[in-house]
C-alpha cells in the first residue's frame, strides 16, 4: 500500500472514531445490535416470520446481521465493537475508491477521489452506523473494481453478497449491469451476463423470499412517495449529508449545487473536447446519478426512496468529482474555489455528525438517569418503539416496555416474532401498561406532540395519564420529553 493511501485511510479512520462511545444509537442500530445478538437461527426466524396479525417482519436479508453476530461473538456488543464493523467496510469503500480511480485515471484523482471518499459526511456518517450500508457500499464498490478489471469471479461473488446485504443493491447493479449495453462492447456483455447469473446462482437461496421481503416493504413502509424536492435532498446528501441546521441549510445547499453544477460542467467540456478520459469520467457520473434515478422512478409506483440506500452511488460521485475537478483542465482559481467549497460542506456535515443528538436519537444519559431513579414498582413507558429499543440495549434491566403501533399502519413494522424474539415488552395501550404500576415513566418525542399539537388534537396516551394520573415533573432530554406520574 503506497504512503498517500495510507495517509488517507489513517485521517479516515480518525473522523469515523469521534464519538465512537459518545454519539447516541437510534431504533435501527439498536434493533441491529438486539437482534444479531440472538444468533443466526434467531435471525432468520425473525426475518422470514410471517405473523397474520401483524404487518411486517424485518425486511432485510441477513447477510449483515450474521456478520454483526460472528463480530460480536468475538469483540463483545458495545458500541465501539459494534461500530468498528461498520468502520472496517467504510474503510473498505476507501480503497476500493482509490484503486477504482487509479484505474480509469491515473493516481492523482484516485488520491482525491479516495480523500472524498474518507471525508463527506455521507460516507462518514454511515461508514459509523450499526446498520448495513457501509457493507453495501463495500461490496457494490468490488463489483465494480471487479467489472473494470473483468475480474468475473470476484464481480459475481461480491454482487451476491451485496444482494445478501440489502434488497436495494439491484438499484446500482441494474445501471452498471447495462454499461456494455450503452458501450456496445458484446464481448464484456457476455462475460458480464454469465458472472450475473453466477450471482444469481449464489443469491438464489435468498431470492425465492424476495417477493415475501417486497411486500413487507411495500404493504406497510415509512417511506413516502418522493417528489421533485428529492433533486436538492440529493444534492444536500452527496456534498454535506443531512439533516443540517435551519441557518446553515441553505449554504448547503449552495455550496453543494455550485460545486455539482460545475463539475458537471467540466464533464461536458470534456466530453465536448473529446478528452482521452471523458468516458472515463461521464461513466462515472452516470453511475453516480443514474441509481438515484431508477430508484425515485420505482418508487413513484412503490416507495421505497431511502437516500443511505444510495451510498454506493455516491462512492461514484467521489470518483466522478475528483475526475472533474482535477482532469479537465479547470483553471487553477476555480479549482481552488471548488474545493474551498467541498471542504466547507465537509466542515458543516461533518459538525452535524458528531454533535446532533436530536429526533430519533435516545440520550444515553436518559437511560443513566433513569437506572438510579427508578423505584420498585415503577415502570417505564415509551410511546413508541423508537425510543424503546435503545433503551433496551442501554438498560436492559429496566422494569420498561413500549405502545405498540396501530395495526396495518405504515409505521407498523415490528412483528410479534420478532418482539419475541428480542424481548421486547408491548402494550396495546397506555391502560394496560399503566394499570399496575406504582410509578409511571412516560417517554415521548416532541416531534410526536408536535404532530398532534398542529393536528389540534390531544396525544391520547399523555390525555390519559393527565385525567387518572397526578403529574409528578416532567423533563426535556434533547428532543424527548419525560413525565413522571404518580397515582
């Protein structure tokens, strides 16, 4: 390994470890953490269960999990442990960059393609999380070091997995699949249609419960039907990442058009000079762009436009970028105001990172403080299983469960299965759990009473602890609210 990529991935490796034990857990990673734990029987139990009175089950393929369980075996589930994983696939993604770069251009831009890589917050952010996209981005990058190297084998295997990983691969592998299509090279077509088949050889066991994980996501999925505003999100995303203050966000979103604007451009130029590395270059930006594109079309009929889904894309944009801003002849002043740019969307996305502990974040001090108030008889009610699950994997012996949500809801997306299995605690309502309790913790995010206070309406479970209740405190922990209610 040559010392500049070394360099790289050592200042990689330092932004992705602040707050490595501090920076609070959300309802996902702590679901990654409680279920992987359980072991791979567990599950797959929990993936494949189909409950008749539930809507969902975890729509996920297991790839990740039995990867974050065989860690675990040996490293133990805190949080430094559990986010190292996701460290070493994002480092992972870095060199991949780098030798991507280097083979379609020369070893400058992969040295600045391998810097984006290591720095945008995107990249940063979820190369932290304990969740599975830091592996997709992983392995959709090898399967294309794989396909520019026509390394048939190893596309195939890291496709598979990639596939194993998240149902959303086929969304970069679909525009990458059709490359020697467009280029009309039939040879690389054929060789590339039989390593794809060979993925799908190795995918098969998990493909024939696709259509059951499909419509898990489509019956009863958060997501929205994403419009027009998705161009600048995107734009946001690829250079900062979100979600950024209201006072810098419209810098953001300045910095991050000036800069996509003019390395796109520079690509047009190139393209337009016919330049040696144009093709090169406009490749890139296809597959950097086209994967968000297929993925707002498809979800204008099924909803399913998650933006760190698209984090494989972005490792193109990273190529592209550098490409852009250090192979077209850019004049120097620009080229120094381009990266003036880049380095303060990093700046601002990366500060977001590691200082937000907003909505849907649970405080681990919250859980602390808890632990020594709690008194015998007194039980912890969340409103929903957002809060709940880190809760549980902060304090697992604490006298605590959740409200479930309303059935058939797009919101319902935890099954009695998979309850069960991580041992989880789940009330139908308010009533219920509160009917023998001493004390009542009750938690709530203020974005939840903010929706019903814009509604107009009262949030029927704090209506019901105010009229059968005495209100004892109640505290702000950064976007959560905590009521203490005494018979």
């Amino acid at each position: 390994m040559n010392k500049r990529l070394l360099l790289i991935l050592l200042a990689a490796l330092a932004l992705r470890l602040i707050g490595i034990q501090s920076r609070a857990i959300w309802y996902d990673e702590a679901f990654s953490i409680l279920l992987s734990e359980k072991g791979p029987a567990a599950i797959l139990h929990g993936t494949l269960a189909a409950d008749a009175d539930s809507s969902a089950a975890e729509e996920h393929p297991p790839a990740y999990y039995f990867a974050l369980w065989a860690w675990t075996k040996t490293f133990g589930t805190s949080l430094p442990s559990v986010r190292l994983l996701s460290i070493l696939f994002s480092l992972g993604v870095v060199v991949c960059v780098y030798f991507i770069a280097a083979r379609l251009f020369n070893s400058r831009t992969a040295a600045v393609a391998a810097a984006l890589a290591a720095a945008l917050p995107f990249q940063v952010h979820y190369g932290v999380e304990v969740r599975m996209y830091a592996a997709l981005a992983f392995w959709l990058a090898l399967a294309t070091l794989a396909y520019i190297k026509r390394r048939w084998v190893l596309f195939a295997v890291a496709a598979a997995l990639a596939q194993y990983t998240h149902n959303l691969a086929a969304i970069y592998l679909m525009p990458l699949a059709l490359t020697p299509l467009f280029q009309r090279d039939w040879k690389t077509l054929r060789n590339l249609t039989l390593a794809g088949l060979a993925a799908l050889i190795l995918y098969a066991p998990w493909l024939i419960q696709l259509p059951a994980q499909i419509a898990k996501a489509t019956g009863n999925f958060w997501v929205e039907k994403p419009g027009a505003e998705k161009i600048f999100t995107l734009l946001l995303i690829y250079l900062s990442n979100l979600p950024l203050p209201n006072t810098a966000l419209i810098f953001g979103l300045l910095f991050s058009a000036l800069t996509v604007a003019l390395a796109a451009f520079q690509t047009y130029r190139a393209c337009k000079q016919k330049d040696v590395s144009a093709s090169n270059g406009a490749w890139t930006a296809y597959l950097a762009f086209a994967p968000p594109l297929l993925l707002w079309a498809i979800s204008q009929f099924t909803p399913i436009y998650i933006e760190r889904a698209l984090l494989p894309a972005h490792v193109m944009f990273c190529v592209w970028l550098a490409w852009a801003l250090t192979q077209t002849q850019l004049p120097r002043p620009v080229q120094i105001f381009s990266f003036a740019l880049i380095l303060l969307s990093v700046g601002m996305g990366i500060f977001q990172h590691i200082t937000y502990a907003g909505f849907p974040y649970l405080p681990p001090a919250l859980t602390q403080s808890l632990q020594t108030r709690a008194q015998e008889g007194d039980l912890i009610v969340h409103s929903s299983k957002l809060s709940y699950l880190p809760a549980l994997y902060y304090a697992p012996d604490l006298p605590q469960g959740f409200i479930l949500d309303s059935p058939n809801s797009g919101v319902d997306t935890l099954s009695p299965a998979t309850q069960k299995i991580l041992g989880a605690t789940a009330y139908a309502d308010v009533e219920s759990a509160a009917s023998s309790a001493r004390r009542v913790w009750f938690i709530i995010y203020q974005q939840s009473l903010d929706e019903y206070a814009e509604a107009k309406r009262p949030q029927p479970q704090l209506d019901y602890l105010e009229s059968n209740f005495n209100l004892e405190g109640a505290e702000a922990w950064g976007d959560l609210r905590l009521y203490l209610y005494l018979p």
